[in-house]
C-alpha cells in the first residue's frame, strides 16, 4: 500500500513539474503569432496600418538606444493611421540584452506620446499610461489598446 502510494505522489510530482516547465516554456519569448493573435483579439477600436521594420526602428528612435539595425531581426508592428494612439509592436532581436535596450526605448516612446498627445488626444492618454510592456528573453511586445486585457487573454497572459 505504501509503495503504490509513493508511486502515485511521484506521478503526481511528474505532472506538476511536466506543467511546470511547459508553461515556463511557452512564456520564454514572443512569437510573431502571437502578434498575429492579438491583432485577431479585438482588442483594438480600430485597424491598425501595417509598419515595416525599417519605419518602427526609426519610430522607437531605437538606434538613440544604442542599437545598430541588424539587431532587430523580425518584427510585426501595426499602428492607428492617427485617429488614436493604439498600437502593437513585437519585436525581436537577436540578444535579450538588445531587447531590454529597446524596452527602455519604447518606454521612452510611450511618455513621448503620453507628452504629445495630453492637449491633442486626451481621450488617448489612459490607453497610452495603460499600455502593456513585456520583455521576454530576446523579444519585446507593446500593445496600446482600446482593451488591452483581451489582447492579454489572446496570449494566455491575463494573469
């Protein structure tokens, strides 16, 4: 008796750590799906225009971070055509250390268009001082939404 319930503990332990490590896993960096992901979330009030790379490094100014271009290798980045300030930019580079470079700069980018736009587009500035930032490993995600929690429950990140 005692042997199968150590039998049964162990297993248990097993599942838990199998879990354990399978969601350390998926939140280890940021896929372009998940970009993808949430674009499809609703999360915006309006379509966002598609941004190439070359147009959201110098938007981020991420070369002022001390970043040279080729250490952003992928990217998705959509942006409202100005009648609000809602955006999503998921960026990859090729270290974590260029990533959090980059987290400062958006952060950066973020009280810039807070500035700019409190007289312009008040209405704007709850989305903008509630945007959703997070660096993960050499990844870097910022949403600023119309509902930013269901671009976080798109992503299973609505903790």
């Amino acid at each position: 008796m005692k042997r199968k319930l150590l039998l049964l503990a162990l297993g248990a332990l097993l599942v838990v750590a199998a879990v354990a490590c399978s969601s350390g896993e998926s939140k280890s960096i940021w896929t372009l799906e998940n970009g993808e992901e949430i674009l499809a979330s609703g999360a915006f009030s309006e379509e966002l225009e598609e941004l190439d790379g070359d147009t959201a490094w110098a938007l981020y100014k991420l070369e002022q971070a001390g970043l040279a271009r080729e250490t952003m290798t992928e990217s998705v980045c959509r942006r409202s055509a100005g009648a609000t300030c809602e955006e999503l930019a998921l960026l990859v580079f090729d270290t974590e250390e260029a990533a959090q470079a980059a987290q400062q700069a958006l952060e950066n980018y973020l009280d810039s268009q807070i500035e700019a736009n409190r007289d312009y587009r008040p209405g704007e500035i709850s989305k903008l001082e509630g945007a959703w930032l997070e660096q993960r490993g050499y990844t870097l995600l910022m949403v600023v939404a119309d509902d930013v929690q269901a671009a976080r429950q798109a992503v299973g990140a609505d903790t």
